[in-house]
C-alpha cells in the first residue's frame, strides 16, 4: 500500500528527532571524570649544625660514623626545581593513564585547587613549586597548622591521641616470610653502604623484628638515619661525595638510595602498626572519595600518609613493599573516578646511577567497579570501628575547614 507523502515527512521527522533525543540524551549522560592525587613532599632539608653521629650496631657488628644530617622543615632547592620543572610533566603522563583506565576519552588539564599539610613548611614549599609547574593560577588551599599542632586530618595528624598497640598485638599480625623480607632487606643495604663507603662487604645477618620484646628492633631505628641521610644527601648531589667526600665510582647510588628507603618504610610499620596506621590512610582516602563529580585536587603530604593509604586499600603487601620499592621523594599516588569505574596509578620517581632524580615513572595499580572499591573502603572502616580509640575518633573529629592561602607575586 501506497504511503501518502505528508506521512512519510512525519514519520521520517519522528524517526529523526528519537535519533536526536537519543544522541543529545547519551552526551547528557557521559558520566564526569573526578582526579585526585596525593603527592609526597619533595626532599627534606639538611641541617648545617648538625655533627657527626654514630651508628652503632654491636650485636651484628656494625659500627659507621657519617656526618649526619638532621631533619630539616624546608625543602631543598633541588627537589623543589624538581617539583617545578619534571614533575608536572610525570603527573599528566599518570592523570591520563588512570584517565583512560576508567574510560575516559580525554581529560582537559585544569586543576581546582592543591591543598598541601601545613603542619610542615616543605609540604607547603613542594605545593608552591608544583603549583608554578602547572602554571601559577591554581587555588591554594589549607588549614594553618599551630607549632606542631596539625589539625588537617586530610594529610597528617597527631598519632598522640590513639594508644599504640602492643608488642604482642602486632607480632601476630607479621608473618615468617614478611618478617624475613624485612631483615633481608636490612642487611642488604648495610652490606651495600659497606661497599660504597668502605670499599669492604661484611657479612651482616639481622636478629628478628623484635627481639627480646621490644617495641621497635633498634636495628631499623639506627639504619634509618642512615637512609635518611641517603635521600637527603642526594638532593645536593651524588650522596657519597657529600657525606664521605669521595666519588662514587662503580656503585650505583641510586639503588643504595631505593634500598636504604626500605629500611625506613621497615621502621614506618614498626612504629605505625595496625590500626594506628590504618587510621593515617583513612582520612585522604575517605576525603577523596567524597570528592564532587568531576573535581580535580591534588593534596601534598607525608610519605607515612602515602605508604598507609596504599597499605590500607590493600593494593601492596608487606613483603611487596620492599619488593616493589620504598616510597621516594614526590611520590605520587592517582585516584580516577568515572561513573561505575575506579582506577588508581603510582607515579615513582626514577633514581639515576648517581642518586640524582630522573624521569617519573608511572604503573596501573587496580581497576574495578566501584562496588570493589567501596568494598575495600567498607573493609578499612570496620577495621577503625573494631579498635576502641579509632572508633573513638572515628566518632568525635571534626574536620576543619580550609581556607585559600593568600600566595605573593612570585
């Protein structure tokens, strides 16, 4: 049967204007993609006044006098050039591969705001430097920190309000093979810094993590001012000339530096065990996940709070940890979030044979649903509320409200 032509033209305007609604309602329902990131400070300082200390290990006969360094607040001029000049090159590269790992397209480079933990003047002087990396124009944002009272629960807190656990409590929780990675680990970096600062290995064999029912085994506590030293040293230069005044030679540096940083993350679940670390990744990975749809923020922090949120989400084990690497200076870890899907990417810095910084170096560490990831943050949570003093916390804090920092003409 013949079809008039009136009935034709509106059939073909109906069938044109369903394909219509059905274009225009897909594009509306293009889901946004939400970046969060949470950077390490760059290197710390070195402190000039400091003389030469000790470490003295007698019960696996290890004794070395370097020129130790101390602590310092601020960051050292090379790692903040760092920060401004590689760095946010090595973010895009990461914020497009967590971007295309939850579907994304494409993903513009705006940026809504850096909130860096003011508790400490090298977070704040790492978010400055970043923030002229990516252009000078993005908000800065935080909450003023009184002395050493921090009350930015995003980044740092004070581990003072919770009781640690005990020896016996936490030796249940590491196994024989973690234990053994741990202490080989240890002994691998004596022998290699014997070796670059002496010319000499000696055997070194490492008693288990808590002998004699001690809290914290001194040997992790007395090679971890060696690493620091390490890491902090490289930020001048190559580390054996600083501290020794020799030049390095053969020895790769570099890997000295990534071993003697396993120490240090040996000696974090030491003395931030279980629930008292837990807690540490909890709140900038809760803060992140109730980020509005579509946001952008990058927070600058600690390397305890880097090291506990990827623990926390269970996306590195204790043995990994010193398998995989130590968490480096500017290290970075990036959450995607796009409709259903979830996607979360490290950026590690790259340590050259003489211990100076290289390129970033970023790798895809999970994807899921995000049913999975609100299942792992459901598992955290339980974990909180099953210790008395984090389900206390959990309870009574009150996150402070940020203001934007007033940052002068540079």
């Amino acid at each position: 049967m013949a079809i008039s032509l009136p009935v034709a033209f509106l059939r073909f305007g109906l069938i044109s204007l369903l394909v219509s609604l059905l274009c225009t309602g897909g594009q509306a329902a293009e889901p946004p993609t939400t970046i969060a990131v949470y950077a390490r400070h760059t290197f710390r300082g070195v402190s000039k006044a400091v003389p030469p200390g000790t470490i003295n290990l007698p019960g696996i006969g290890f004794q070395f006098s370097p020129p130790m360094f101390a602590y310092g607040m601020d960051a050292m001029p090379e790692g903040l050039r760092i920060a401004e000049t590689v760095y946010p090159q090595g973010l895009r590269t990461a914020v497009e591969m967590a971007g295309r790992a939850v579907g994304a397209k494409k993903l513009d480079r705006r940026w809504d705001l850096i909130r860096p933990d003011l508790g400490t003047s090298r977070d704040f002087e790492t978010a400055l430097s970043i923030r002229r990396g990516l252009g000078g124009n993005v908000p800065l944002v935080g909450v003023p920190s009184r002395d050493t009272e921090v009350k930015d629960f995003v980044t740092s807190f004070d581990l003072t309000v919770l009781a640690p656990e005990t020896v016996e409590e936490f030796r249940r929780k590491i196994t024989p093979e973690e234990s053994h990675v741990m202490r080989q680990s240890t002994a691998g970096f004596l022998q290699a810094f014997q070796q670059a600062a002496l010319g000499a290995v000696r055997p070194v064999a490492i008693p288990p993590v808590f002998p004699n029912g001690k809290s914290e085994a001194p040997i992790f506590r007395e090679t971890a001012k060696l690493a620091v030293s390490m890491e902090m040293a490289s930020a001048k230069g190559p580390p054996l000339r600083v501290l020794f005044d020799k030049t390095a030679g053969p020895t790769d540096i570099g890997e000295l530096i990534r071993t003697g940083l396993k120490v240090s993350a040996a000696r974090w679940i030491i003395t931030n065990p279980g629930s008292v670390g837990t807690v540490q990744g909890w709140y900038p990975i809760h803060y992140i996940d109730q980020l509005p749809p579509g946001s952008r923020q990058i927070l600058v922090g600690h390397d305890v709070q880097f090291f506990f949120i990827l623990r926390s989400l269970g996306l590195i084990s204790l043995a990994d940890d010193f398998h995989d690497g130590p968490v480096l200076p500017l290290e970075s870890v990036i959450f995607a979030f796009r409709g259903d899907r979830v996607a979360v990417v490290r950026l590690q810095v790259q340590l050259l044979r003489d211990g100076s910084a290289g390129k970033f170096r970023p790798a895809l560490l999970w994807q899921g649903s995000r049913s999975e990831w609100d299942a792992r943050l459901a598992r955290i949570r339980e974990q909180l509320e099953s210790h008395p003093d984090t389900a206390r916390l959990l309870r009574t804090h009150r996150q402070a409200e940020p203001i934007v920092l007033k940052v002068d003409q540079e």
